[in-house]
C-alpha cells in the first residue's frame, strides 16, 4: 500500500480531535461512510452551552443529507418581537432576520441544539474518549500515529482536527496559531441566562450597539435566553486574560440603559461564560499527508459570518462523500479542498462586512445601522436587508 491508497471499505480508521459540531459531524459522515471513527476530546465531559446559530446554507443542506435536519428545532417564535435598546435604554423596533436565505430557509437555533443532535447520531455507534489530546503527532507511508497526553498512542489511515481555533493538531502538523490567525480588534462574551429580563416574552429579540460595543439577547421557545456581548479594545489577546466580569463590567460601563446592566449580573451568575477575541484563521492548505484539519481549525470565519457551525457540518459531509468516490487520499482531499475553498474565502469575507452590523466601528457606522434598520420597513429596505443579512 502507498501513501496515496486507502484500505477496503470497512477496514478505513479515522483518528477525530474534538468533540464540538464539525467532529462530531465528520465522525457521523465518516461512519455512514464505512469508517472506523474514534473520536479524542481533551475536555473531560460533554460541553454545552454557545450563542445563537443563523443556520441556512450549506450546514443546513449537509444537515438534510446526514438525515439530522429534522430533529433540529426553529427556537423562533411566530410572535417574538424585535427590538433596539438606546443608550437611555428605550425601545424602538428592531431588524427581524428573513426565512429564507442562501437558497434555504433559515432556523434560529443554538450551538448546544447541532452538537446535542450530532451527539445522539453517534453515541452509540462511535467510541467518544474524554480527557486527553494529542502530545505528538507522525505520519509514514502508510499511517498517521498520534501518541496522547494520557500516554496512549493511536494510529489511524486519517487524522481530522476539529478542535477548533486553537486547534492542536494544527499547532502541531502546521506550525504555531500566530502564523494564521489574523485578530480582531474585538473580545466577545457570551453565556446562557437563568431567566428573561422584565418585559421580555418567548422570542424577543434586544439589541443595544453604540461604537465599540454592542450587547444583544436571544430569548427563544423552551430555552432560557442568550446573552452575547462584543466590545473593542487594542489589546484584545491581554484583554481576555482578565477575569471576564471585571473586562465586561469596565467595558459596558454607563451603557444601554437597565438591560445591560441585567445581562452583566446574569453573566456573573452562569456557571459557564466564553469569554475570548475575535479572530479569523488562514491557510494556505487544508491538509497535510494524512492530516486534516476541520471547521475552526483550518478556516475559523469569526461568529459575523453566521457560517460557522453550517460549514463544519458541510465540510464533514463532503469529506465523507469525496473519500467515497475516490480511491487515494490526495485526490480525495484536493477535491474536497477545492470546492469548499470558495465558500469558505466568500463568507469570510463577509464576515468583515457583517461585523459592523453588529458593532458599528463608530458614530458614522452607527448612523448607518440605524438609517438601515428605519429603511426596513420599506420594500427598498427589505431587499437590503435581505442582501446584508445573506
């Protein structure tokens, strides 16, 4: 056997690291696929939690292939409202998101909702290994070996790292993150509420921006709202050093009337708060022999791209169909990189659009936001809204 060919079907082993939507999503298509999945999680349980997810797209028609898009819930309600907070913390009519977009309909969901279903999908067909991680990793002509921080070691005819931005398989395949990661000037929050704030209902939208900072809540059918918070600084990699209640108490200061002083007291209640910098990853290869890398790891968009969760699904997908028709790993891979490259270039760089939606950079943008908001209603406005939006 050369590098380049694959065992019979039946006989193929995957290594995956991690355990979030796109490995569990690679180890599902791998599996249906005829795979030998084993998945490593260098957390030492199941981890759940995350902000919304616009999903639409390419996930949502990976999703109808694998079979899963039923069982993923529309956490919208038919009746909830949307609103913009002012700095004096009043209320005016808000941008609701379309039903359709990228050429499917859309569902407002959480990350939690994709990695619970994904979780379900393969519990029982595929070995899940908690509290270790990759230590080393080698490749030959004929394997990809990977010793593990509890001192196993594993081989494998694929190893898939789907262990997100800071992803160490590609630290340690690819070279150190600073080579490809390109930051923001931005720190997010975000952290699932123990209840609404007074006079929300199920499905409110509030959104409070001003330049530099921007506070948003997700109230959804069954489910405890969803607070997000974004903010500027200079420095965002010593930023998230600091504890997260003093950064968001400091940054969000004066701001949003009573809402966001209310979102600030559930954030230092929740057990579990992601507090990190907004970054985008870029490589100029996806994969390296018999290493690939996944989701976050290999094309991070930054949360403005609403693609995110969408794409490591699509991704895993393709990865399985292609290794299928194949019969040699590079021709495989190349073809897997070459039409997902495209997509992948087009939403990150509408991320670097979107990301002033969400946080206008300053007092012109903030005009701008809001001259589009107002113009919504209008059949003008709608389309641009429509266009911006997907």
């Amino acid at each position: 056997m050369t590098s380049s060919s694959l065992p019979p079907q039946g006989a193929r082993r995957a290594l995956i690291v991690g355990s979030g939507i796109s490995g569990l999503a690679a180890a599902l298509s791998l599996h249906r696929a005829g795979w030998q999945p084993l998945i490593i999680e260098r957390a030492p349980e199941r981890r759940t939690g995350g902000y919304f997810v616009r999903f639409n797209g390419p996930g949502y028609t990976a999703a109808d292939r694998l079979g899963i898009l039923d069982s993923l819930p529309d956490r919208r309600d038919p009746e909830g409202r949307a609103f913009e907070v002012d700095s004096r913390g009043r209320l005016t009519p808000g941008l609701t998101f379309p039903e359709q977009v990228n050429g499917t309909p859309m569902r407002m969901l959480l990350r939690s909702d994709l990695e619970r279903v994904l979780y379900e999908a393969v519990q029982d067909l595929v070995e899940i290994r908690y509290g270790t991680g990759p230590a080393a990793i080698t490749q030959d002509r004929d394997q990809v070996t990977v010793t593990l921080t509890d001192g196993s070691v594993e081989s494998a005819d694929l190893l898939i790292g789907a262990d997100g931005i800071h992803s160490s398989v590609r630290s340690l395949v690819f070279g150190p993150e600073d080579l490809y990661r390109k930051d923001f000037d931005h720190v997010v929050a975000a952290c699932v509420m123990d209840g609404p704030l007074p006079g929300m209902r199920d499905g409110d939208t509030l959104v409070a921006t001003a330049p530099g900072r921007s506070a948003w809540i997700n109230s959804y059918r069954d489910h405890p709202p969803v607070a997000f918070l974004l903010y500027r600084t200079d420095w965002p990699a010593a930023e998230i050093r600091k504890k997260p209640s003093d950064a968001l108490r400091q940054a969000f200061a004066g701001f949003g009337g009573d809402i966001v002083p209310a979102m600030l007291e559930a954030m230092n209640r929740s057990e579990s708060v992601l507090f990190d910098q907004v970054s985008q990853i870029h490589l100029s290869r996806w994969s390296q022999g018999r290493v690939l890398l996944l989701g976050d790891s290999a094309w991070c968009m930054t949360l403005h791209s609403g693609q995110g969760s969408g794409m490591g699904i699509a991704g895993a997908e393709l990865l399985a169909r292609l290794l299928t028709e194949h019969g040699d790993l590079p021709t495989a891979l190349g073809s897997w990189e070459q039409r997902l490259r495209p997509l992948v270039t087009r939403y990150q760089k509408e991320a670097l659009r979107m990301r002033h939606f969400f946080m206008p950079a300053n007092r012109f943008g903030r005009i701008a936001r809001s001259t589009l908001i107002r113009a919504a209603s209008t059949p003008v406005g709608a389309k641009l809204g429509k266009a911006l939006m997907g």
